[in-house]
C-alpha cells in the first residue's frame, strides 16, 4: 500500500491553505497588470484618433494632387469643394465626371471651402484647409504658391479644459 505523504514547506511545516482567498502580493500583481493593460488601450486609442486624422490628411493631399494632374491633362479648371456638412469634399472634374470622398468617423472640415486649379495646373490662389477629430486635435493642409504644393502641418493637440 502507498501512502501519501503531505507536501511539505522548507521550514518543515505542511502546507495547507485553509482559506481559499488571495494573498496581497497576488492582488498587487493583478491590480498592476490591469493598470497597465487600461493605460495601453487608452494610448492606444488616442493613438487611433491621431491616426485617423492623419489618414484622412493623406487621403486628402492625394486628392489635391489628382485635381491638379487632372487640371494640366485636361486643360481646364477642376474644382475641390468641402462641405462640413455632410462632413465630405467633391473633386469636381466638369461634365459630369466627379467624385465624392468622405471623411472617416471622428474627422471633419470645419468650414465651406473651394480650391481650384487652372489649367496650367496652379492653384487659384493659396489656401488652408483644417481637419479636426472629435477630440480636439487639428491638422491642417496647406497649398503653397504657384506650384501648388500640399504641405501637410504636423497635428496640434487641443488644449486642456479648465
């Protein structure tokens, strides 16, 4: 017949836990894994609105660049105009060719705004157009001179609430 022998501690004690509850150390650890796991996600998500709205900047200065290639190979004027409501903007293109792109959830145009370009392909005139997340943050696009170059600014964080 085997017989069992109880597990035994170093100091030579049996080790019998009577209470099945955690020791402070095992709460300590678990309170810190989740404090740790809540400040990623929330990096995390702030990231994501950053992102989004960085897209959106991207997505936005193709477009501009697409209007102004489209401006020299036709020979004729074609038009960007935002709209903030429905929160969208038209490369119209003349003669029923125009395309209509809106803006990712969290970002907006915060004003009515028509760029063109002519046909030499120059900008009628320079101009910001300002994009913000729900959040506060803002990133503005920037066309600069005769060349039409799309500059995009580095995004601006809101300030703080009082």
């Amino acid at each position: 017949m085997m017989s069992i022998k109880p597990k035994v501690k170093a100091r030579g004690q049996p080790s019998s836990r009577k209470n099945g509850g955690f020791t402070l150390l095992e709460l300590i650890i678990a309170l810190g894994v989740i404090a740790i796991v809540s400040g990623g996600l929330f990096l995390a998500f702030r990231q994501t609105e950053r992102g989004a709205l960085q897209n959106a900047a991207l997505i936005l200065q193709a477009d501009i660049r697409y209007a102004q290639r489209h401006a020299v190979i036709e020979g004729r004027t074609v038009r960007i105009l935002f709209q903030p409501i429905p929160n969208n903007y038209v490369v119209d293109r003349g003669q029923m060719n125009s395309r209509s792109v809106y803006f990712e959830n969290g970002v907006r145009v915060t004003s009515s705004l028509e760029i063109h370009f002519l046909p030499r392909g120059t900008p009628g005139g320079g101009s910001t157009i300002q994009l913000r997340s729900q959040r506060g943050y803002q990133q503005n696009l920037t066309i600069v001179g005769s060349g039409g170059r799309v500059r995009i600014n580095p995004i601006q964080t809101p300030m703080p609430r009082p």
